[in-house]
C-alpha cells in the first residue's frame, strides 16, 4: 500500500497554499505604514511569473519534441496542442495589464522608491522564454537588469541550446517536396509568377483611368515586385533579402514555409499549416504585450527611469518590433500566389499528401 | 474590358455605406427629442444581427460540407476551420453584452415603451442558426415572439432541412473502426472498464481512511459507474441513457465520439477530435451569452416583462441549460478511461490511422 | 542609513521567487512518469488562488471602509476604486478558464485519479470570499468539501463578521433623503407610479390591434404591477416580496437604492450608484464564472463524481443563479419609472446633493 | 391617436433588417464563383463601421458638453459616461481583429484583386474620428487614399471644429484652483519638489554600494529631472518642453491636469480625474488597435502594397505612435510627486473642494 492510500491528499497541501499565500511581503511595510496598492504590485508579477513557469513548461516539451526527429504527425499534433496552450496564456498575460493599470500613477509612488534598483527586467525566466524563443539568434542578448550572476550564468547556458526559431528552421530546411522524382516544383512556381506578373502588367498598361504618372509608378511597383520574386530563388540574391532585414531563416527553409501556405489545404500539411501559424500569434501576442507594456510604463512613470535604471518607455517602446522572432512567416506572404495561378501538383505527389479518411473500404485497401 | 477596369471601386460602395449607415432610426425621435441611449441600442442589435449573417454563412457551408459524403480529410479541415471562424465571433457577440450594459436601466426607460411590442425574439435569423444547429430535433420550437407569417414560414422551412446535430449523427454513425477485420475494439473496451473497476473496488475495500459509510457510499457509486458502462455498450440499455437525457444521438453515434476522443492522438483522428471539441466550445459560449443575457434581462428590466410580452428574465435563465445541442458529447466523458487502461489497436489498424511524414524518403514507398 | 540602502533589492527577493516557482509538485511524478498536463493544473489553481488572495485583499479594506461611518465622499470613492480592481480581476479568472480548458478530459485522466479526495471545494479563500461578499447570510453555508478542523474554525470566524451584504444594508438604511424638512418623496413617486399605470390602462383599453383576450392579458398585468408597487412601499406588503425571494435587504435600503437608481444624475449620487453597478457586475461575473465552471466539469468529467466526491456539474449548475448575493438590485429595476414621469426634487433638497464645480467665483460663495 | 398605437413595431423593421443584411456584396461574385471569405471581409468592416458611427455619435455629444460652458458636474458624469461606453467599444473593435484574421493570407488573395484601389483609408468616419478626437490639431492630416471630393470637403468642414483635444485643453486651461485667494499651489508645490530632490541627491550621495561612476550617473539624471520640474513651471521652459514634443498643451492645462492627478483623492476631482484617465484608456486601445492592424496588414501581405496602394506594414506601423492624442498626459506621470511631500492645501480651498456627504444632518446646515 503506497502512502497516498493512507493519507488523504489535501487541497491546500496539493498546492502548497501555505508557501504560495505567504510569499508577499511588500516593502512599504518595513518603512511605514503598508500602502494597500503594493500587494497587487506584488501578485500580480508574481501571477505573471508562474505563467511564465508554465509557458516554459510547454516550450521545453516543443523543443524536446523537436530535437527526436522524425517529427511524425503524432509529434507535430503535441507540439500545436501546446503551441495554443502558450496563447491562451499568453492572452492571460496582457488581460492582466488592466489590473495592474488599476494602481494609478500616484498610488505607485507611495512604493515606487522602495523597490529601487528592482525590476522587470531582472525576470530570468521571462529573458529563458525570449531566449528559447530564439530571441539570442536574432539580436545579441546584452546583460542588463544588473542580473545576478548565478542568473547571468543559467542564461549564458541557455543562449547556447537550441532555440524554437532554430528548431524550426532544421525542420523546415528537411521537409521534403522541394524536388519529388522528377518534379521541380520551384520552377512551376516560377512560371505561375511571371504569368501573374505579366497579366498585373497587361492590367496596368490598359487601364483607362491610370494618369501617365500613376501608369508609371505602377509599373515601377511591378518591377519591384518581380525583383523580389527573382530574389526568393536565387541564393545569391536570398542573400539580400537577408540582409535588408526580410528573412533570417535559411532559403530552403522560407521556401518550406511558402510551400506549406500554399499547400495548407493538402491534409498532410494541415498541421504544419497550424503551427506556422501558432508561431505567428506568440509573435503577435507577445508583441502587443510588449507594447502594452511601454504604454504603460508611460502612463505610469512619464518620462522618469525605471525602478532598474532603464530608461523606460522609450527603451520598451522602441524594442517592441525588434523583438519579433518569427517576422520571416509575416512577410512570405508577399510570395504567396493566387490559388487560380497555382501550380497543379503532379498527382503522385498530391496522393502522398493525401490520405482519403473516407470510410471503412478504404482502410482495407491501404 | 470588364466593368471594374473602367470604374474604380471605391471603399464607401463596395461596403455599401450609405445604406448602412442610414438605417438607424430611433423611434424615441418620432415622440420627441431623441433619446441618446437609442442609438446603441439599434447599432448593438444591428451588429449582432450582421454577425448572425456571418455565422449563417459558415453554418450553411459546413452543413453543405457535411452534406456531400464521403467527407474526406480536405473536406473536415474545411469544417474544422470554419468553426473556429464561428467561435471567433462568438467571443465577440459576447463582448458586445459589455457596450450593451452601458445603458443603464433608467436610460432605458427613456425609449423602452416605443418598442413594445418588438423584441429580440423576433430575430429570425437567431432562430435560424438554433434550427441549424439542431435545437428543433432536440426541443420542439414553438413560434412565441410574433412573428410574421413569412418569417413564419421561412422558419418552418429551415426546420425541415437537416441540422448540424442530424448531420454530425449521421458523420459519427457511418464511421469505420468500430469492427475492423476480426478485431471488436469494444470488446477490448469491454475488458479494460471491468479492470479499471475491479481495480477501484480493491482500492475502496482497502482504504484505511474510509468509516463503513463512507465505504459503502463508495461502493454504491461503483456500481452505479458500472451499470452505466453496461448500457452504453447494450442497445437496450443505451436507451435507458436516453430516456434519462444523458445522450441525443444514436448509440452508434456515441460509440464513434468516444472512439474519437479515446484515440486522438491517432493522426487521423485529429481532425474529427478538434471538430467535436468546437462543438462543444460552440454549445459553451452560447451558453455564455444566453446566461449573461438573461442577467442583462433582468439588469433592465427587474422582473418586468419583456418588450415582446415574454416573461423577461425567468423564461431566458431557465432555458439556458434546456438549449445545449451537443450535450452528449460533455457527457461522454463520462466514459472515458486512463490511457493506461485503453486497448492497444492492432497494428494494421494503427497503420490505417497512422501517416508517417518522416521524409522524403517515406513518400515514396507509400 | 537603513537596511535597504545597504543591500540592493533583487526581483526575485521581492516577489519570493524561490518559494513560488518551487511550489509545484506534480502528484503524477510520484507514481510513475509525470503526465505533462498536470503542471497547468497545478500553476492554474495557484494562479487563482494568489488571485483569491488579492481580491480578499481589496474586499477587507472595503470592509473596513464601510465600518467606520460616516462614510464620506473619499471614503466612497475608494471603495468604488477597489470594487473596480475586483471585477477587473474576476475578468482574468474567467480568461483563465479558456487555458485549463486546453487540458483535455483524456489528458485529465491521467492524473485525476492522484488528486482523489483533494477539490477545488476546499479553497478556503474562495469561500472566505463568498461569506465576506454575504452568500453566509443568504444561505446556511453547510461545510462540505472535507475541511480540515482549522479551516472550518476559520471559516466560522469569517462567518460571524459583517459581510459587504449586511454593510450596504445598514449603509443605504442610514441614508438621509427618504424624508427632507416638509417633503415626502414617496408620496411624490406614489403619485407618479399611479399616473404612469393609469396611462397604460387607457393605451391597453385603446389599442385597436389588440384582441380581447390579449387586452385581458395585458390588464391583469397591469395589475400585478400595480401590486408589486403598492407592496414595496408598504412595510407588511415588502414582507411579501422578501417571502418571494425578489429582497433580501431591508425596506429603507431598498427603497434608498431605488432612490439612488432614480437620481443618479445627481452629482452627489454618482459614486454611490457607481458602487451600486459594481456590486452587480461583481455579482455577474462570478455568475459567469461558476456558470462556465459548471461546464467545464462536465465537459471534463461528463457525469462522473469529481475529485472531492462532489456530484461535479449537476452541483455546480444547480448553484450558480442561488449563490447571487445582490439580486435584489436587479430586481429594483422592476421599480424605476421613466425620467418622464419622475417628480422633479425640491429646490433645496436638490442643492444639498448638487456641487457646482463652474468656475472660480463660484468657490468664494461657498 | 398617433401612428405607433395602430401599427406594431416589428423587430425586423426597426433594425431595418431588410437594408442591413442586403448589404452585402462580394466583389468576387462579379467575376466568378463567390470567395468564400469575401463575406467575412465585408461583414467586419461593415461592423466597424457602424461601430464608428456610434463612437462619433458618442464623441459629439462629450464635445457639445464642453461646448456649453460652465460645465458642471452633472455634464463631466455624462462625458465620463460616454467615453467610458467609447472604451467598450473600442475593446470589441480590437476583439475584431481575432475575427479578420481567421481570413488566410491565401484565402484573401481569391478576393484581394477585385477591391483595388478601394481601402481602409477611405475610411472617412474613421478620419472623422481621428480628427474629432484632436489629431489634425497634432499632425496635419493629408488628403491620402484617393477621397471623393465630397468626402474631402466633409473632412476638411470636420477639421474646421473644435476637437475634443482642444476642448479638454481649453477646459483645463479655465480650471480654478492654481491662485486661491492668497494662497499660490505652485509655490508650495515648487518647495516640495527641491525638498524631494534634496532628499534624493543625499541618497545617492550616501549610498554606498554605488561606485563612482554610477553615482555620477545618478546625479546627471538628477540634474535632468530637476531641470524638467524648472521648465514645467517656468513659461519660456515650457516652451522648450512642447519643442521637444513632451507636452501639446498649453502650460496652465497642464499645470490643471497635474493638479488633478494630484489631488484626485478630493471628491470634486473624482470625475475630472476619470475623465482624464479615460483619455488615456482611449489613446491605448487606438494605439493598440493600430499596432495590431499594422501586423495583421504584414500577415496577410508581407510587403505587399496594400490595395489602396499605401505601403502597407511600414506605413501603418510607423504612423503609430505618432498618432496618440493625449500623449501629455502620459508624461504628466514625470512630474507627480509622492503623497507624502504633497503641500496640504489650505483648509478654505479644501472646503471648497470638499463635498461632506456623511447624514442628514449635514444637508441641513448647507
């Protein structure tokens, strides 16, 4: 007989209500009287903090799922299950800025001074969920917040596992369907975009309500446009779409993605579909967290440094955009192609995609 | 040249604003200076009723998918995806209870007898999506609200036409799986329920902690879980849960909802998994704003009755529970056992179930 | 020099990190390999109960507000501050449902079993919150859920101190205005209900569009309103309507927050009708939020017994529309009449609830 | 007998149901079969833009009540109302965005073509708003999005009136309080402020974990903030503020709306001090509403041109922060200081500003 059997689980015990209720001890009571607005300062980041204990529960089972390759659909199924898990958290996170905007500028100030030089930015476990989001690979992580160094260290380590940004460029960058037998599916691709280009021409030469200048602009436009596609392909001219900021993930990798947004009605490409499209949402949501989050430092503080020194809303406010991790999936869309000019996959290759759930017969003939 | 190449488009027209944004016309105006409030009032009705169209669009084309056997993969991700677009705006149909409480009841006084008799049970297109969902084969619908005849008519109409309820009845009740080859996967269900309870029993009899009444409370439960598992599995006894409005669909129908949820990590159960699971997010979120529409009721209007006559409050809070289409598959779980109990499927049927997306390499020996 | 200038506050310091984020212990890890999803149960009941803490928190000093009269204009304004930080925190626990929705009820199964006999019915602090909100005086509060002794003794303290029900209660009884020098404002509203209902009468009598037996309907409902407002004024006949569960307060504070409704327009009125709203809204949104709950627990555990030994969702529903603690301020509406028909406030009673706030020279004539 | 008695109100007509929901039609039925989720495209922009006309009917009627001087309390109850109703519907305007993006990016490239050049920038209520809420007064506002000239000349008619940013400024501006009989606030409220410097310049001196150079640090930003409290007060500083784009207003409303924030414990600033609030709630949701359209447009365009021929992602995402309209009162936040240095106020004009609502005896001797 275990030991459960013979004690009874307790609630309270189970959640170890005695540490967790007794874990707010605001400063202001060691200098005066309490003011009453500082324990919602203090639950409120700490509710933030086992949130983000939890979202990092569900990114270290992502990327443990993706270091066993093969990814099978079982595993991508789990990671995409988890995947919305983190945003309906992270939901949670921004609804929880309009209770602590309820501590008015002024009520801040009856405790502000105590919690100096403390801050936000010392939250390790927020800077591990930057970092395992592959914030590092993206921007050098400089070490302020003045972080303690056993922290400084645990972070160290952590910038050197693989991130979810490079999870998921290896995995993108082995998807097959780049080449099928003797396929190409790139050049396909390429011959449905000069069709499209050279019919948005046709379309701009003939429009009678086009003045010479807007005509030309148009097809200036157009030029650029088939200049970006020529680049998509090219390797060399991938290269600077990298390095005008466009794409970070490798060039077998954006067109990976491209494939998948353009085949996302194909079954098998369903969840990977969903996925890429998760990732698109953390970014989202972590974005208007973030922006959020500079407002109200603004609304807060106005001009004033931060508890930890920082220089507060225009440091927060100005990072809001640099932080995006997955900007690449944003700005494929720019390639994406009418589904009417898309290329017809050959049929062999549509039947390993599809896999017909369409009643009992057809089980037994697989 | 088409048309559209010789005349542009113009935002205002193609969102045809100028009948939209005339078509509010407070009564209160017609009887003397305009109450303020009206306006909301007419506007917050009106957004609800655009987004009932909306809702009606992507009901009518997930019944029409339905509609259409065999479903096939492409086809049930259409559905998956559609519903999702449904749950999204429902979340916002509930938030627009927030602007509407923002009349405050004395404000509504100010215009609420120029409506009698109008009211909100008179949305036909409200009625149209209950119908389409299936309330009409789950509780007969009474014409209350007067309506007008044709509206009358057209509801009765809508009645005859199959529901999502039918139709997902008639999805469940066709699915294989339930006998494959020489395999009775409820056999084996059979088996691990009777382990599972055999299991509970001993822990009950030997649990120190237990005085003989609590014991027996336990064992009488016991019994009580078991004599359920038996009728679902027994046609007979199935509809005993019937009667006892446990369940709406046929047993067939029940068995292939459970299977789904029993196996969802099955790839090729994903789909269905996620599709029962919006139905059942459709069914709480309705629910949601039946409930926290009968609070606004009685909010305004304290136990008055109703502009259309109605009761007010009472009729709307006690058919809040009454008016769940697909409550069946809440009560499913009740059926549910440990992944440790669950029966391992035969490998042939794994297969059937499975799809490796492991590489390039797999494509090709399929 | 104080301790804190010489030791520098440290984030995690401040919100007790290490106690918090080691305060999950996953029951599952204890009988073989953890199951994932138990985490999100445990840090999602924490994170509600750190919630709980702070919403006992606001609510204690509202309290405290109440309890030392008299209750002036700053008093009353930060009660209404702080009953706004409690509906904006019962917004996030309501959002937190959607993410432990995102456990599965097969994913449940997993662990449910190790938590037998713990349940969410032990929360001590959402009950203290029930009985500081007054759900003590309006039900016979039986101690179920397997408390410890200690908890139940103090639950039974809690108990025996005035909630926020019985502290509006004596509140809106002590307010001034149901009689002013010579002026008896019932009487006024007495005179004003029989014109409004004498009006209906004549449009009931002379609407062409109505047939007899409609007329006849609408007549003995007419009646009936008459009745309800003859008995909320009359002492023996409010006894009647607290017999009919429409009031629980007593007949000076219903009718002092009827004349709260009535005038609000006031100035001096503002905060208290402010405050009126919110003890509604909190009322509804946890309303909304058991009424979700109750969902959740059947969509989880279909109709089996939860955790506790509870009888799970059946429970649940049946509670949710008793445990409204300010009904009774949703029934007022019953009795507002239209600004219309309002009789207007004697001068002087009027300038003692009006504050000019127009200019400079209108301070010096104070 | 008027017309109403003869004739009932049906719900239908009311709403105009027959215009309303025959407004809907998708550009891509013109040139083949219907885009799916044209509708949905229509249908939400439809709902914004009645929404928009329910915030300019709101936002009309806040800038009639300040247009009619003196405002009152009972007139600053009505514009609270009314911009905390703005604020719900704002929320559901962001909420509509989750609904706009269930459209795929390859899903609106099967309608996208057909509504060139038509775009969100046609959008003239919205303008409208834009330009009511202040923001011609900030940045002028080109003629952008290819406007009809009718609707330029409404625009150009609308950026002739009184925005509510003026408004609020010239309200401020008139505000008592800053000279009471002999007493000067802000002199009292200059000597608090060197008193709190003083006090921190000791602080920082005294410190000693802080090595030299981070005490240097410290005292530069000392400097800086003493030199921001100088110009605040100081009119030729204040000046320099507005150059560095600090504040918009003039100085006394700021110096008003600093008294507010200040002083807002005192109940005849309760509503002066929400209203404030409120503007910034507004502000936030805008902005937060733009920044989420900014990466919707980058989600379902990449870099695109959007149809209206904008640049787009860039456009959107640049523009937004600049468009905040009451920015000053963010960084009003840089001058508060803590309640404990906050000069008493003297006891007349506390008095005055006081308002004892503590019995009826009190009324009587007003």
């Amino acid at each position: 007989m275990n030991e459960r059997s013979v004690k009874e689980l307790y609630y309270a015990d189970y959640l170890q209500l005695d540490r967790l209720l007794n874990a707010q001890a605001p400063e202001s009571r060691r200098h005066g009287p309490e003011a009453h607005d500082e324990m919602l300062f203090i639950i409120t980041h700490q509710a933030y903090e086992i949130w983000f204990k939890q979202i990092l529960h569900e990114l270290k089972s992502v990327l443990g799922a993706f270091a066993v390759p093969p990814l099978d659909e079982h595993g991508m199924g789990i990671i995409v299950a988890r995947l919305e898990r983190i945003i309906a958290i992270q939901k949670v996170l921004n609804l929880q800025i309009d209770v602590l905007e309820t501590i008015t500028p002024l009520d801040f100030l009856d405790f502000r001074d105590y919690l100096i030089p403390a801050s936000g930015f010392q939250s390790v476990q927020f800077r591990e969920i930057e970092l395992r989001l592959g914030l590092g690979v993206l921007i050098p992580q400089p070490v302020t917040g003045r972080l303690r160094s056993e922290d400084v260290a645990y972070l160290a380590d952590v910038t050197g596992e693989p991130s979810l940004f490079e999870q998921v460029d290896a995995w993108l960058a082995r998807m097959p369907f780049l080449k099928f037998e003797d396929y190409d599916f790139w050049e396909s691709y390429r011959r449905a975009v000069a069709a499209m280009l050279a019919k948005d021409r046709r379309s701009i030469l003939e429009n009678p309500l086009f003045s010479d200048a807007e005509r030309n602009a148009q097809l200036i436009e157009l030029d650029n446009t088939r200049r970006k596609f020529d680049y998509l392909l090219d390797p060399a001219g991938f290269e600077q779409l990298k390095a005008q900021g466009m794409f970070h993930l490798r060039q077998t990798s954006v067109l990976s993605a491209l494939f998948i947004q353009l085949y996302r009605d194909e079954p098998i490409l369903h969840l990977p579909f969903r996925m890429l499209s998760h990732l698109m949402d953390i970014d989202e949501l972590f974005t208007a967290w973030r922006s959020r989050h500079a407002l109200m430092a603004q609304r807060m503080l106005g001009s004033k440094i931060g508890t930890g020194g920082s220089s507060g809303h225009d440091y927060l406010r100005e990072t809001v955009d640099k932080k995006r991790i997955f900007r690449d999936l944003f700005n494929l869309s720019t390639f994406l192609i009418p589904r009417s000019s898309l290329p017809a996959l050959p049929r062999r290759l549509k039947q390993s995609l599809n896999f017909h759930f369409t009643g009992e017969q057809k089980l037994d003939d697989h």
